[in-house]
C-alpha cells in the first residue's frame, strides 16, 4: 500500500508539475498528505513528519532569501559591471570560453563538498555574463550540477560520507579508488561544456544574432539610471563578498547566517538611508519569495514520504521486480538508475535505506558493501543537481531565475548520460 501510494504521489506530482497544472509548492504540500492520509497515517503522525520535513529544508530556504538579496544589492552596486565587461572582452566571439570557464570555477568551488557553497560562488558570477551574451541559464545550471555531482564524490562530500557510514569503511578510501573516474569525469565535462559552446553559437546563429550583436544589444538596451551604482565602494564590496566566501568554506558561521549578517551589513554600508535599503529589500524580494515557498513545502514532502516508509517500500518494489539472473548485477543496474532513484528519493534513503539492501542481495556473488557504495556513489551524485527533494537545487534555480521543469527537462538527461558514461568506465577499469 505504501508503495502504491508513493508511486502514484510521484506519477500524478510530475505530470502535474510538466504540464504546468499547478505549482509545485501545492504538489509538495498537499499530494503526501493526501496520501499519508489514504496509508491510515493520522494527523498528529503526520504533523511529526511534516515537522521533521521542514526543519531539514528551513535554513536553505533563510540562506537563499539572504543570497538572493545580498548578490541583487552587489549588482545594483555594480560589483560586477567589470568583471562581466573584462570576461566578455576575453572572450569575444568565444561562447565556449565561457562555458569551459563556468566548469572549472564550479569545479573549484566545490572543493568544500557543499552544494550551496558551489552555487553561490558560480552563479551569481556567471549570470551576468550569461544574460550579457544571450546564453541560456540553463545551461549554467547543467554545468554548475554536473561539476558539483563529480567534484562531490571528494571524503568529505555529503554522499560519500553516508556510503562510508553504511559500509563501514573509511570515506578517504573509498573515494580513492574512484579517483581515476572522477577524473575521467572531469575531462567529460568540459568536453560538454565544449560542446554547449558549439550548440550556443549555433542557436544564436538562428536568431539571426552573433555573439558580438547580443553583446552590443545588451549594452544598448541597459538601463541608464546609476543612482544605484556605488563604484567608489567596488573595492569594499569586493573584499566583503570574499570575506564571506572564505567563511564559507571555512564555515565559521551557519551558512544561512553569513547571508544573513552580510546582507545587512551590505545595506548600510552601500545605502546608509534606511527608506532606500527598504526599498532595495522590496526590489528584490518577489525573486526569492515563490520559489522560498517552493523550498518549505518540498519540506513537507520530503518528510511524509521517508518518514511514512513510502520511499523505503517503493524502492523494495522495485529491487524485488528484477529476475533472478539479474541479481548479480543489481549494484550495476542501481549506480546506471542512481540519476532517477537519487532525484525522486534523496540522499538518506538511498544510502541508508537501499543501499544495505542491494548489500544483502549481491553478497552470495562475492560483491562487498564496499563496492556496491561506489557504484551507487556515481549515478547519484553527478543527478542530485536536478532533485526536488534536496534543498541546494531551489537554491540554485532560484539564484539563475529558472524554473524547476525547465531545468529537469534541459539538465537530467545530460546528466544522466553523464553518470552512465563514469559508469561505464568504472567497469572497465574495475573500480567497481
């Protein structure tokens, strides 16, 4: 019956949401309840869910309110203006420079293993360049994931911390003999950011639009109001906004707090006037307020479906469906689905909760727990980017401005392709 319901919750959730039936904040918050309702699950069980739900998603949703406002400050400031100007410069006609620049950048700010940290230092960066040169953010968001899904399999990465804990090996070695994969993984993805710079172009191309023509449209069509620029507090606003970076990484504080005590302190400092920071605030508020809702409720889902066992039985139904001579091969055929599984289940069922059963399963064939955490290790991490169930995502499709659906349908199956690639390789050189 759990099962039933659960599949029927994530059925009915994306065909509403694809079809732009309704919003995915109502899908998050009212399908689970409906259904925890129909599994015999009572109100004040299902109030203990919800509790548990939100309160593993409310501090995103406090850091991506603070972000949003902070980075739309820095940029009415025009903190940005010259890096943008200069990076377009270099470029020049060069689309793919800045895509192969958007992937090592994500690539190094990823090298804390936190999501948000990646997101915050690479979008907000690159978006300007992005809406300057007529590039879908779209695609910055499908580099900014990939980068964080391989770069994410480092020790101290979320994923490979949980596999270590469930397999009781030491997270350092288990990412080690992954090294050669992620790698490999590395390399394949600026190979597609090469190849998106191709694709870019040549959509530009059809627009009638070359990059230079974009870029000239783009200046001209610039507002010409800079009441709002502070250029003589670039060097100020430059040094605090890698101030917070470093506290970051460093995590001297929440992360939700840097945000929090740096946006206000950007406020007064670039608009001592109290009326014009209200009026800032309000400038940018209806850019975090939709998709804040969106986070919180995702909340609600997020707890009801793993605390009812919706996700542990969907994913039971689905192990016990292969035949037999499939058994064997079950940490194969889990790590090539880990893009789907990881986006519609999460990180804690799937290591805690499948990844001891598909243990037991290929045991009596001589496959360790070791091995089956690897091989799960590599389809979820690198499609993690695109979940609904996992906070960063709201974060970073909230920072680029684009929907949830427009990011799944333009990143997931590149991903995907991705996992299954590093897969593959793995295979071959007996990593897993």
């Amino acid at each position: 019956m759990l099962a039933l319901v659960g599949f029927l919750i994530i059925i009915v959730m994306m065909v509403l949401i694809f079809k732009s039936k309704a919003l995915p904040a109502f899908c998050f918050a009212v399908l689970p309840i409906i259904g925890a309702l129909v599994c015999g699950f009572g109100l004040s069980e299902i109030t203990e869910f919800i509790g548990k739900g939100v309160g593993s998603t409310w501090q995103t949703a406090i850091l991506f309110i603070f972000s949003v406002t902070y980075f739309g400050i820095m940029n009415d400031a025009g903190l940005f203006d010259k890096l943008v100007d200069g990076l377009v410069h270099k470029a020049g006609k060069n689309v793919t420079l800045i895509l192969v620049f958007t992937s090592i950048i994500a690539m190094i700010g990823h090298i804390d293993g936190a999501a948000a940290t990646t997101y915050l230092i690479t979008i907000p960066t690159m978006l300007p360049i992005y809406k300057k040169m007529h590039i879908r953010p779209t695609v910055l968001l499908l580099l900014c994931g990939a980068a964080t899904g391989i770069m994410n399999l480092v020790p101290w990465g979320g994923p490979t911390v949980r596999a270590a804990t469930t397999a009781n090996v030491d997270a350092t070695e288990l990412w080690i003999r992954m090294i050669p994969m992620q790698v490999f993984g590395l390399v394949a993805l600026i190979g597609i950011a090469a190849f998106l710079g191709v694709v870019e172009t040549k959509r530009l191309a059809k627009l009638g639009l070359t990059v230079e023509e974009s870029v000239e449209e783009e200046t001209a069509g610039k507002d010409s109001d800079t009441s709002l620029k502070r250029p003589n507090l670039l060097w100020f606003n430059l040094l605090f906004t890698l101030i917070l970076i470093v506290a970051l990484v460093r995590k001297w504080l929440p992360t939700y707090a840097v945000f929090m005590v740096g946006t206000i302190i950007a406020l007064a400092v670039n608009y001592p006037d109290p009326q014009l920071q209200q009026k800032r605030i309000q400038a940018h508020a209806p850019s975090s307020i939709m998709l804040t809702v969106t986070l919180l409720c995702a909340g609600i889902f997020l707890g009801i479906m793993t605390q009812t066992g919706m996700v542990l039985e969907m994913s039971t139904v689905l192990i016990n469906a292969l035949p037999e001579s499939l058994q064997r091969y079950l940490h194969y055929i889990v790590g090539a689905l880990g893009a789907p599984l990881g986006m519609v289940l999460g990180p804690d069922p799937y290591y805690y909760g499948i990844m001891p059963i598909i243990g037991q399963i290929v045991e009596p064939f001589g496959v360790t727990l070791e091995t089956v955490g690897r091989a799960m290790l590599i389809g979820e991490n690198v499609g993690l980017s695109v979940s609904p169930v996992v906070p960063p995502t709201f974060l970073a499709i909230g920072l680029a401005g684009v929907e949830l659906k427009d990011h799944i349908k333009f990143s997931f199956l590149p991903l995907w392709a991705l996992s299954i690639a590093m897969m593959v390789f793995a295979i071959l050189l007996g990593i897993i």
